[in-house]
C-alpha cells in the first residue's frame, strides 16, 4: 500500500482515540452511566489499534497487504 495511506491511517486512528478520550472525559464530568463509558473504551482501542496498524505498515512489517505490483497504475 501507498506510504500516504498509511500515513492517514495513523492519522484517523490517533483522531479517533482522541475523539475517544475527549468524550470520556466530557462523560467523567456529567452524570454517570455505562454506556458512554463502554463506548468512549471501544472508540479508544479501535483508535488506538488503527494507528499502531498505520505504524507497522508504514515500516513496512505489512507489505503481504497488498503484493509489490497491486497499486502501479
């Protein structure tokens, strides 16, 4: 895959953990409840999850994702 792509890739995961992490602490400050909390968890370890994906990627450690000849024009 193209180096910008995995590049995005880390980009989207660290906005999405950061998403995450803001609605957590937004729900620590308001009422309690479950599901935000469960939700906030979800959104921070998928996040978290894609940008350690993107790194790897971007080293190169991915590189049977898609074979040497699958992007060229």
């Amino acid at each position: 895959m193209n180096r910008m792509l995995w590049g995005w890739l880390i980009a989207a995961g660290l906005l999405l953990a950061r998403i995450a992490y803001l609605e957590l602490d937004a729900g620590r400050q308001a009422v309690e409840g479950g599901a935000p909390e469960v939700l906030a968890l979800v959104l921070l370890t998928g996040g978290l999850l894609a940008g350690l994906l993107g790194v790897t990627g971007l080293l190169g450690l991915l590189g049977w994702v898609a074979p040497p000849g699958a992007m060229k024009k």
